[in-house]
C-alpha cells in the first residue's frame, strides 16, 4: 500500500521545510548563506538543549544553536545548525557523490546562466560549468566555504516575484541529491512513503555534467524522482514543488557519510517535510516497516515557533524529519503568532499576503 491510496485521510505533506546543515558557525554561515544564496528570512532562532535526539547524539543531550533561514521567492529552507558544547565532527572521509546520506542540497533558480555569473563574480567556489542534465534540466554546481556542496537547478515555480528582473535569483531549497546502496529499495522508500512516485530518468552511466564533483567521474545509477500533485497544505504555495535524485555508486562500495558522527555534526543532517497528521503518518510508517526513531509525542517549543517532529530513516540510514507546525511567528515586532491548529480546513494553503509579512523580519547586508 502506497503513500498516494492514502488520500481520503487527513495525512498530508505540504513540501520541504528545511534542510538541516551542520556547521561550526551558525552566524558565519548564515551571512554567507543569505548573500549568496539569498535565504535571509530567520524563521526562529533559538539557543537550546538538544535533547530528543540521543539515539543520534551519544545518548547525551546536547547544546546547540539553530537558524532556520527562509526565502520568499519560494522553495525549502535551511535549519542552519552548531554543535556549542562540543567541537563539531568532519566526516573521516572525503566523501563522494553516492555515498550513503544527503550528497548535495538542490536550490531553485529562475535563470541558471545568469546566477552562474553572479555566483562566479562574487568569488562562490564553482564546482561545474553550466550544463543539461539527463531530462535536459540547466544546472550547476557550487561549494560553500565549509565543503557543502549545492546543486543550482532551473525551476519553474515561485511564490513571490524579486523586484528587479530576478536575474541569478535564487529560491529556497528544491530538493536533495542523496546516495543509496540499493536502488530499487530506495525508490520504494521515497516514492511510497514522501509522495515521489514519478521517475523522471532512470539511467547507469559515467555522466557528463558531473565532471567536477568528487567521484564525477564514476559510473552510477541516477534517478530523478518527483511527485505527481501539487501539495496541499499551509505553507504548500511558499514550499513550491520539489524533486529526489537518488545514486547508486557502481565502481566501488559506498561508506556512510555519517559514521562514527554525531546527528549535527558538519555537513548534510537531514532532510525535513511539512506535514499534517502525524498520528496517521506514524502509524503509517510503521506498516511500512519504516518506524519513528525519534517523536516528540507533541507539541515542541522552538523558540518563536512550536511544532511536532518526529524521524525515520530511509533504508540507508538517512535521517527524514516530520514536523507538523503548530505555531509560527507572523509579525514578531507586535507579538502576532499564527496557530494552525486551529485552522477549519487544514488542506488550504496560507494567503500569500499572510506570508509575505513575514518578509519584515528580513535580515539585510
């Protein structure tokens, strides 16, 4: 039984919030996240004990700081994220493209070329040249100053226009590039359980355009995963759609990104869906054979927002985070806070308006 003969019921997803970024300075980052990639909408910011996670955490509470960095053109965000009691780990590895965990962060574009030049100019490190990729979709590649690599992809939906002509305008995050050891298993996980039921290509070769990156050269497995419907929900308008590419390394064994580290620890930690209906989701990923690692069996206070989270693994190992929003802040200067539990039709999305307010909190250079 598939994600999609689940449709009468109330468990949705409404798109990607977050991706979580381990990284050993959150405000650094954050700066050169929001110049270069223009996620500077702070949704929260928070200072706190981390302690839900310990199954991921060394069976200790840790202290952390988090940002959860937004864009209004539309698309994901980034859960910008420090270790502040512990030094935060390196893989021991170099990793390469299809080892196992999140690879690459995918963010949205309006005009690849003309963010290529903007990105290049501004002294980005670029990764790969501008080229199609399999279903002739522009993209390139780019490294942040602490070694995350980002996929730059054409993308055609958008929640708000820029004010100049959106050349080189980046939106939020669009998706993930993740490694698998087995491909037919993972396509089962992603399509059945997040709704990425449509196989864009399916293809083995050495490729192209991913001369540049580490193991580019290899021969893999690649399949491009997207979800049929638009999604439903709150904030489904500002999440936009979204896209999985999963990667099957051919030519050696792959190694687990995050062995012997910490959830938080530096690099890609997980990536986050919206959704409603968490009782329904979790009993829904249990018949799966897909169970709830971690769940905060309730509403969990962030700060300036409140939800319920709750993590499954993918078949590898990849850390997938729930989080049905329970309170969100609209206008933080005058105290008004959405709670959407109280909301009469959760299926219908935010007013575009409502959310456009939250562009007063934006965070200027």
């Amino acid at each position: 039984m598939g994600y999609y003969d689940y449709k009468q019921t109330n468990m949705f997803i409404s798109g990607i919030q977050q991706v979580g970024i381990g990284v050993s300075n959150v405000h650094e980052a954050f700066k050169w996240y929001r110049q270069h990639f223009g996620m500077d909408i702070p949704m929260f910011e928070e200072a706190a004990e981390a302690g839900l996670m310990l199954p991921y955490t060394g069976g200790q509470p840790q202290s952390r700081h988090a940002i959860l960095a937004l864009n209004l053109h539309g698309g994901g965000g980034m859960e910008i994220w420090q270790y502040t009691g512990r030094t935060p780990v390196a893989p021991e590895f170099g990793p390469q493209l299809g080892d196992l965990g999140i690879n690459i962060a995918k963010i949205k574009c309006r005009d690849v070329m003309a963010c290529f030049h903007r990105l290049r100019k501004s002294g980005v490190t670029i990764l790969t040249n501008p080229m199609v990729r399999p279903d002739g979709t522009e993209h390139f590649f780019v490294k942040d100053p602490w070694n995350n690599p980002f996929e730059i992809t054409a993308a055609r939906d958008w929640f708000s226009q820029p004010a100049n002509d959106g050349k080189g305008t980046t939106g939020g995050m669009y998706g993930a590039i993740i490694g698998v050891s087995d491909m037919d298993r993972a396509i089962k996980f992603y399509s059945e359980i997040l709704g990425y039921s449509v196989k864009v290509y399916d293809q083995i070769a050495v490729f192209e355009d991913l001369a540049g990156l580490d193991g580019g050269f290899e021969k893999y497995r690649r399949v491009l995963l997207q979800h049929p419907d638009k999604r439903k929900g709150p904030f489904s308008r500002l999440l936009g759609d979204s896209e999985i590419e999963l990667y099957q390394a051919l030519d050696r064994k792959p190694r687990k990104i995050f062995e012997n580290r910490f959830w938080g620890d530096l690099g890609y930690i997980h990536l986050c869906f919206d959704i409603t209906g968490m009782a329904e989701m979790k009993q829904f990923c249990a018949e799966q054979g897909h169970p709830f690692t971690i769940d905060s069996s309730g509403s969990f206070d962030m700060g300036e927002a409140a939800g319920y989270f709750s993590y499954i693994e993918d078949p590898d190992g990849t850390l997938i985070e729930f989080v049905e929003t329970h309170k969100i802040p609209i206008l933080k200067k005058v105290g008004w806070y959405l709670d959407l539990r109280k909301r009469s039709n959760p299926e219908k999305p935010l007013p575009a308006w409502m959310l456009k307010t939250l562009g007063f909190s934006r965070v200027k250079d």
